[in-house]
C-alpha cells in the first residue's frame, strides 16, 4: 500500500501524523496548490481539507488516476 498524505490547515491535519499519516500543512492558496504539484513517491491516497479542496477545485476530487483525493468533512 502507498503513503497517505493529509494536507490542509495545520489545527486539522495535524492529529493524522498519529496514525501514520504523512501530513502536509499548508495555509494559503499558494501553499497548497504548491503542495499538491510536489506530491510525488509511492501517495496514493492524498486526504484534503475542505479549505484545500476548495483552493484545488473539484476536478482534483473526480480524477481517476493516482492519487486518488478525498475532501474531509468540515
């Protein structure tokens, strides 16, 4: 299984690290869309905050190739 990445706002990414989570804090639109172009490795899994996935758009939760993307409830 690949990695899981969790990105976004650091107050709601940060308690995934516990659980074996790569997360990536990320508070502007800028950082975040920086953040996403820089994925790379074995992610195949990327769990993004609303404020995340909202900056990305909604083609990035529709896609079907890796890594698959998520939007966490708010």
């Amino acid at each position: 299984m690949g990695l899981i990445v969790v990105l976004g706002e650091s107050v709601r990414v940060q308690g995934y690290a516990l659980a074996g989570a790569k997360t990536i804090v990320a508070e502007t639109p800028d950082e975040v869309v920086h953040a996403w172009e820089a994925l790379d490795g074995p992610v195949t899994l990327v769990v993004l905050t609303a404020f995340a996935a909202e900056t990305l758009g909604g083609a990035v939760l529709t896609r079907t190739r890796e890594p698959l993307a998520v939007r966490m409830t708010s």
